[in-house]
C-alpha cells in the first residue's frame, strides 16, 4: 500500500482503500449497468435490482442475519440514527428510556443527546471499568427499567475492544428489550451471528471495510417495527425512502462478500504486523500505556499512551512517514479530550498522550518496520527535550 511519496497508512479505523475488486464491481454498476431498480419496465433496471438482491444476500451471509430486512442507507451514522429515532417516533405517546455504553460512537450519543434535549427520552449510561469493558450486572439493572432500547457497539473505534453482544442480547432477551448494536468496526473483522444472538438492529458501513464512502446499510430483525425518518418515493417499504445507491449497495454487498472468503486470513496477517508494531514500542518504551481490554481487541487496533507527551507533538513529528490519529476521525483535530477515554476515567496525562493506530489488511512487513523506527525516533526525541 505504501509508496514512497505518501505516509504509510496507518488508520484504518479513520477508513479503509478500496479494495479494487470492489471498486470494478462499482464501475459497471455505474457505467454499464446504471438501472434505477425502481423503474421496473426494462431490463436495465431488472439488472440493477438483480445486484441489489445479490448484495443483501451476501451482507445477510456475512452477518449470519438470513431472513433479516436490509435497509440501504449512506452510512452508519444514517443507520444508528434511524434506529433510536424511528423507535422514539413509532410511539410517541411516552418518555422512552434508552441504555447506551458511554463509549460508542458520536452518531448514537449525540442522537440520544438530541432526543433527551426535545424531552424525547432519558439516556441511561451502562457502567465501563478503565479498560471500557462493560459491567453486565448494570445492564441487567438498565433492563429493568422498561426500556426501549439497548444500544451495545461490537466494536470500538478508539480502542478497539470487542464487545460481548452475545451475552448483551441474552440479558436483554429476558427481558424483551430491542438490541441495536453499531458493528461498523466490526463487520469483516469479527464472526457476527445476528440471528442467533438474537439481535434486532445492527448497522454497517462500507468504507471501513474496504468498500466505498457514503454506503451502508441497517439490519432488522423480521417482525422489528420503526418510523422513517425520510418521506418520499416508497422506496425500501417506505422505511427508507429515495433511489438506491445501486453501486455503493453492489460495492457494500461485494465487501462483505470478500471478508466472508479471506477474513481470517486477513486477520491472521493483520494481528502478526499489529503485534509486531506494538512489541516494538513496548521494548522501546516500557512504560507506555495500553489502552482499552488487550484480550478482547480488533485485531489491528493500537491504542497507547506515552506518558507525559502530547500526542499532537507525536503525530506533528511522523507526519510525513506515518498517518496515525488521536481518536476519532470526527473528533480529531479538535483539541477536546476523547470522550471515549474520559467515559474511562484515565487522566488527561494519559488522554492527550493517546495514539490510535490501527494496522490494516494491505499493511506490509516492511510498513510496520518502517513505521516502528519513524515513532520510536520521534518519540525518543521528544522524551530528550523534556529532559534537556
Ligand atoms: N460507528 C462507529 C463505531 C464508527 O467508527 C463510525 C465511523 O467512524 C460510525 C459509526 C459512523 O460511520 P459512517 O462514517 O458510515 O457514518
């Protein structure tokens, strides 16, 4: 992936290239066989709903979701917000109660803060140990509240910890609690059961699995009911309506496809260069922090510390060799703390040293021992000026 006039890549939780099979796959659907399946007296249309059913299956075969609903939508963020809104909105009659881990990612904190400021609903926080693990005795506790909602990523964006969603659902199940689950970071990365688990939304989004920008979809239990948010055309049930993104579903569907076929070699290779990077800092730097639960982790993710260090300095100083982040791409750039790592309470000392990096399926052997030498020196540097 590197060459030798860009940065290596290093974010791939920020987002993911497009794997080239995917993007002549997005070609034809934009080029050659550009039907709008919604008007359905040619065959260029009959073709183009033809590859809309072919990539609900394979997102349906990937997810282990066969007999779901599969909504399209422009992305993650368009699916978490359709599933708390049209919960909320389906029935207006009460005050819903939604539970949230604290550390999932903006689109659903910052939906529930909207909700909760309209006096829509109240937002209960699940309870996370230092290391973002969820408590399950508060879930259990949340459940009992009559809530409407659950909302459990099974992934984190920051630090990479994998969430129990199995267990989530079981809890929830007893009592008859909806479960949506953000598996943006996870789909392609970690075997996902939906129908066995016994979840009733989850949300997925193309580019951060190697597919293109602005295509995602939501996934719905048979039988789950919400309120759209759009009014239009009746497409997709009228759930979510407007003419489909024929090419970004195709390059969605072909994605989840490819990560059926070679996720667990791809994550064999990936975790082998992660922990090659990750050995390297800790041999160098001994006291550096690891963030987030080390057993229950992506197997690309790095999020560590370097006490006493910015890590604005850190990036300003590898920016040429290596793009790596602090947080969240939506956050970074901004000088506020992670709200990630605050939900942790890890000091700010530890906060604003973070570094999230995360190896992908294109990183090489030699990017890693490339990136390794461009951190350890930066950050040998900037530990000899504190101190001279
Ligand atoms: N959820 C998680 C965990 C994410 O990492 C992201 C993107 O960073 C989103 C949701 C939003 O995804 P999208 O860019 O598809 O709207």
């Amino acid at each position: 992936m590197s060459t030798d006039c860009k940065p290596i890549y290093l974010d791939y939780h920020s987002t993911t290239p497009v794997d080239k099979r995917v993007a002549e796959k997005i070609m034809q659907y934009m080029i050659t066989d550009f039907g709008n399946p919604g008007s359905v007296t040619h065959s260029y249309s009959q073709d183009a709903q033809k590859a809309i059913d072919e990539a609900k299956k394979n997102i349906q075969n990937l997810l282990n979701a066969e007999s779901s609903k599969v909504i399209f939508t422009s992305g993650a963020t368009e699916s978490l917000n359709l599933a708390i809104i049209g919960t909320v909105t389906r029935d207006c009659s009460k005050k819903h109660k939604i539970a949230v881990l604290p550390v999932e990612h903006k689109a659903v904190l910052d939906t529930c803060k909207t909700l909760e400021k309209k006096n829509l609903i109240e937002t209960i926080f699940l309870d996370i140990d230092s290391k973002g693990r969820l408590d399950l005795d508060s879930l259990e506790k949340a459940c009992q509240q009559d809530l409407s909602l659950i909302c459990v990523m099974m992934a984190n964006n920051e630090i990479g910890n994998i969430y129990p969603i199995k267990k989530v659902c079981e809890i929830a199940n007893k009592y008859n609690v909806p479960v949506l689950c953000d598996a943006t970071q996870g789909t392609g990365k970690v075997n996902i059961e939906f129908n066995n688990w016994g979840l009733t939304y989850m949300t997925i989004s193309a580019h951060k699995m190697y597919g293109p920008k602005g295509s995602g979809a939501l996934i719905i239990k048979k039988g789950a009911k919400l309120s759209p948010m759009l009014c239009g055309g009746g497409q997709q049930e009228g759930l979510r309506p407007g003419t489909l993104n024929v090419s970004g579903i195709v390059g969605l569907g072909e994605c989840c496809k490819i990560a059926k076929e070679e996720m667990e070699e791809d994550n064999k290779r990936i975790k082998e260069n992660r922990d090659f990077l990750l050995n390297k800092l800790i041999e160098n730097f001994p006291h550096l922090i690891i963030n987030g639960d080390i057993e229950n982790k992506l197997c690309g993710n790095i999020s560590v510390s370097f006490p006493s260090l910015q890590n604005q300095d850190i990036i300003s100083s590898v920016r040429d060799k290596i793009a790596i982040s602090t947080g969240s791409a939506c956050s970074s750039g901004f000088e506020n703390a992670s709200h990630v790592l605050t939900a942790m309470k890890l000091p700010n000392d530890t906060i604003f040293s973070t570094l999230r990096i995360c190896v992908g399926k294109y990183t090489t052997q030699s990017d890693v021992e490339k990136a390794a030498e461009a951190l350890i020196n930066a950050i040998k540097g900037l530990y000899l000026k504190k101190v001279s």
